[in-house]
C-alpha cells in the first residue's frame, strides 16, 4: 500500500467540510502574519500548514491519511469501473 493514495478517497460532506475550513485557516494565518490578528508564530504555521493541507485534500479528493487509516467517503466512479466501461465501449459489438 503506498503512502498516496492512486484512488479518490474523500467524499460529499468530508470534502466541503475541508473546501471550508482548509481556506478559513489559511486566511486566519495570512492575516496573523500581517498583524490583523495576534497568535503566536507556532499557532500561525500551524494554521497554515493544516489549511493548506485540507485545501489540497479536499480540491484532489485524494487524502494520504484517510488511505493509512482505510476510510473512503468518495461515493462516485472508482477509475478501475470507468476503465472497465471506457474498454467495454471500445470493443466492437
């Protein structure tokens, strides 16, 4: 099993939920960063870093941490079923 994973692993619900919260924090730590809002420089990379991180996860629908702990909330295509019917489609009748 590698560490990224090749399939789509966030769903409906998980993905808004980082599509959300992932930009919330990064604006949180752009604006710590200029002095809008004082947190500490700790909080502030943290913010950013998991921001960006939910972001990414979410905008990809693909999330190395939910493939280590074997959750998958994606309820669409696989690519191995799309393929499958992409090769049914091709052969001639």
């Amino acid at each position: 099993m590698s560490f990224y994973p090749s399939e789509k692993n966030v769903g409906s619900w998980d993905r808004l939920l980082r599509l959300i919260v992932g930009p919330v924090l990064l604006i949180v730590s752009a604006a710590a960063a200029l002095g809008v809002v004082a947190l500490s420089p700790v909080v502030i990379a943290l913010s950013a870093i998991v921001g960006a991180i939910l972001t990414v996860t979410g905008t990809t629908q693909k999330c190395p941490l939910n493939n280590l702990l074997g959750i998958n909330t994606y309820r669409g295509r696989t690519t191995s079923e799309s393929e499958t019917e992409q090769e049914a489609a091709e052969r001639p009748a």
